[in-house]
C-alpha cells in the first residue's frame, strides 16, 4: 500500500510533536518521531512510504504537500493532529481527500487519542483516527484496507463507516524493540539540520531508549493520553547501536537527545546502559528528560557517558504544590539533586509551571525565587497548559476554568503558548504576565549573565548553542510573548 506519513502545513516552525505544541521562542522545534516510527515500521512491513514534515521544511507549502499528495497516488494518508492546530489539521486531511480519489485518512497524536469521537463528530470527512502509539495500528489498519475488512475492529483504530463510528479496543502497549530505528527514517526522509533544541547542542538527533512513564503526574500528556504508565525499555544493546549508527551517518551531529518521557525510571537499568555507552566509546554527547531523584553515583556514571544536560520538571517551589500535582518529590529532594548534578558536572534545564491547583501569588514568588536559588542552566516559565485527557484538564473543565471558545485558542495569534485555565482569583492573564518577568529576572540577572560569560571559557561548546537560541530569545524577554 502507497502510505503518506504527513507532519502537515501550519505556522513557520511549528513544533507538534513537543509536550505543549508551539510555536517556541527560542526557535525549539521537534522531530517528528512518532509519526517517524511509524513510517520506518511500515517500510519494515513492505508498504511504499512517503514522510513529510511540512513545519520544519519551509518549501513544503500546502499547495505543495496537496499536488505531490495527487501525484504520489496514495491510499492511506497518516497526519499528525495536535490540540492547538487540530482545526488546520482536519482541513488539511480535507483538501487531500479532494485531490485524491480513493485516500483515506486518518489523524493521530495525543489530542485524538484523547477524543476519538468527539474529532470525528466535529470532522465528518475523517476516514478515522488512531490510538495511542500507532506503529502497529496502522499496519493492521493498512491491512484491513487493502483486505476489505472493517477496520475499526483493529485495536487502536477508532473509525467511520455507513455513517456511524466503530471504536476496536485499546491496543496493548508493543514492544519497542519491534520495530527499526527512528534515526534510519530520520535519514531516509528528513534533513537533521532543521531541528533544533534550545538546551542542546547542534546538530541534534533525538531519540527512544524506553517507552511510557510510571508517574502520574496531573498535567503530563503523552503518558495520560499516547504512551502509558507502563514502561518499556528498550534492549541496551539496541540503544547502543543507534547510537553508532548515528555517530556513523551524521559525523557533525554534537549530540543525541533521548525523548523518554523519564529516562531514568529503573536506576540499575540507567546505570547498565551508562556503561555500555561508554565502553562504545563514540564521542557522543547526549541529554534526556529525567526527574530530581538521581543520587550523585548516578549522575557521575551518567557524566562519564557523555551526559551534558539533563531536562527536568521541577514545576514549584511549594512542596504544597507539588503534592496536588503528583510529583513524588519535594523541595529538600530537587535541591539535593541539583547540587549532587553540579558535583557531577551535569548541566540542567529546569522547568517551571505555575497556575496548577492550589497555586496563589505567594507560591508563584517562591517558584522564582527557587528558581534562582537553584541556578540551572536554563530554565523555562510557563503558564499551566492543560490538554484534553489529562487529570489537569479534567480539574480545569469540571470547574469551569476553561476560558477557551475553542482548541485554536490555546495558541497566541503568533502561535506561541497562551494559557486557557482562568480561575476567579488568579487569572490567566496573571500567570502570563508573571513567566514574563520571571524569564527576565532568571536570565537577566547580573549573575545569571556572569555565568554564562565564564562558561564560554570553561565549556566553549556551549558559546553556538547559547548564541544560536539566545539571539531569538532575547527579543521576547525584553519584548515579553506579544
């Protein structure tokens, strides 16, 4: 079967696959990995595969994806979805079901796996959409396809026929070691130097060593709606040798960003891969998402690794706080690991959050003033964003705190982040106006702006990374996010 895998055409730059889909300021925009996945799975099962990312590629204008979509014949169209662009998403499935006799399409993501039917009522000239990960749901909705067969039976799939809508079950979470390397579809189809992370070095690749989250955290997407709370890492040695095979097709990529929801869930497992990565001894550097609960042992194997940075949710400064969000961590925990990481020489990216439950004007205070008392690397400050099939929405929606008319309405016209949740006594407005000015306290400071003069010298690989999101970034820190 003739498969189109289609990141489709929205805003310049936009970055759907991201925990909070945007138009970034910094310039962050992300691989399209999952619908990647998917196509790799699907070249593996034999099918003749086309992959698009349309933010990312700016030639790729909806005119564009639209005439090679009817040229390419194709039967199946696979388009990501997200919250904020889902209206422009769902159109752009319409025009190539215009303009392509017989196709039919599906879109997929968190926000779809999140309202199947709900997207499908609003929508009415979707063929479908599927569930969850959707590496092997699509192959048996392929199947089905090409064999007549109904194909919302297939687990995952949730479809439209004779009018009315046939969901098959949940799909039981795949093995990830099933399927082909993200990066050989990276190299199949997409260009490395389009993406970029703000906190990494460039050029960038991003990849899986593990599957789904344990936690339960109330505002995390991918775990509530896509990937699941049961982790699933994949074989060492697989992740090693993505990792050769990286260092061997792309020699100038500087570092490899591992996407796991929480890269170090299983600490023995954190500190065997570690290992073998530096027995593989490639040069690498690499950075990943973890929680404020790595042991100084940990961190310091990890450094030895090629670690350079580590992503991580701190979110408040209120122990209050972060026990209504779920976070299993309190203040004294994060404050050890950021000193155990600075003993270790891990650089940290932290992130803030301020407007979840219980949040006041005291708390969002005392979140940047432990900001700065912890002093990453960088940092982030965001108003709370609450997505459909997430326990923060659900809190949001019951109390009436949802101001929005509709999806659209969680992005700024320029397409940046814009908070929807407006409580009576801290309103939206409020909480966006406070990550303002708490990025330009942050990195205006004067010893915020001290470190980083010294860390040219001390880490002269950061100067590209900090001049190249930097340049971009400073403008809205004095401009603010309009």
């Amino acid at each position: 079967m003739k498969i189109l895998f289609l990141n489709p055409p929205f805003l310049p730059k936009f970055s759907r696959e991201q925990r909070s889909p945007a138009v970034t300021k910094s310039g962050t925009i992300y691989y399209p990995m999952w619908l990647s996945y998917a196509a790799g799975a699907a070249i593996q099962a034999g099918h003749d595969v086309t992959l698009v990312d349309a933010p990312a590629e700016g030639r790729w204008r909806l005119e564009r994806v639209v005439e090679a979509a009817a040229a390419g014949e194709f039967e199946l169209a696979v388009i990501a979805a997200s919250t904020p662009s889902i209206a422009n998403d769902s159109r752009v499935a319409r025009l190539l079901k215009q303009n392509c006799p017989g196709l039919k399409a599906v879109l997929v993501g968190p926000h779809v796996s999140a309202l199947p039917e709900r997207t499908l009522a609003e929508y009415p000239w979707l063929d479908g959409v599927v569930r969850g990960e959707y590496e092997g749901a699509v192959l048996e909705l392929a199947e089905a396809l090409a064999g007549g067969a109904n194909p919302g039976a297939a687990p995952g799939v949730t479809w439209r026929f004779d009018g009315g809508v046939a969901a098959g079950p949940d799909r039981e979470a795949d093995d990830p070691d099933r399927w082909p390397f993200v990066s050989e579809t990276y190299a199949r189809f997409l260009d490395v130097h389009n993406y970029f992370y703000a906190h990494s070095l460039y050029p960038i690749v991003t990849i899986l060593s593990a599957r789904g989250c344990p936690n339960y955290c109330i505002y995390c997407v991918y775990p509530q709606t896509f990937s699941g709370h049961a982790y699933r890492p994949r074989a060492i040695s697989a992740v090693v040798e993505e990792l050769k095979f990286i260092n061997k097709t792309w020699p100038d990529v500087r570092e490899v960003m591992f996407e796991d929801d929480t890269f170090s869930v299983e600490p023995e497992r954190t500190k065997r891969l570690c290992a073998a990565i530096a027995e593989a001894d490639l040069g690498l550097k690499w950075s990943a998402n973890a929680r404020c609960d790595l042991d100084l042992e940990t961190l310091k194997l990890m450094r030895r690794a090629g670690c350079r940075l580590l992503c991580v949710g701190v979110e408040s400064g209120s122990d209050e706080l972060l026990r209504g969000m779920n976070k299993r961590i309190d203040r004294a925990r994060i404050e050890r690991f950021f000193a155990d990481a600075a003993k270790a020489g891990v650089m940290i990216h932290g992130c803030f959050m301020v407007g979840n439950p219980g949040e006041t004007r005291q708390t969002m205070e005392e979140t940047l003033a432990f900001a700065k008392e912890l002093r990453p690397d960088t940092a982030q400050f965001f108003p709370v964003m609450a997505y459909p099939g997430t326990a923060l929405y659900r809190w949001a929606e019951e109390r009436g705190f949802l101001r929005a008319g509709s999806f659209a309405d969680w992005l700024t016209p320029e397409g940046q982040h814009n908070c929807v949740i407006d409580r009576p006594e801290l309103r939206a407005s409020e909480l966006v106006a406070f990550c303002d000015r708490a990025r330009r306290e942050f990195y205006l400071s004067l010893g915020y702006l001290a470190r980083k003069f010294a860390q040219v010298f001390t880490r002269p690989a950061e100067l590209r990374r900090t001049w190249r999101s930097g340049r971009r970034f400073l403008r809205h820190l004095i401009g603010g996010t309009r």
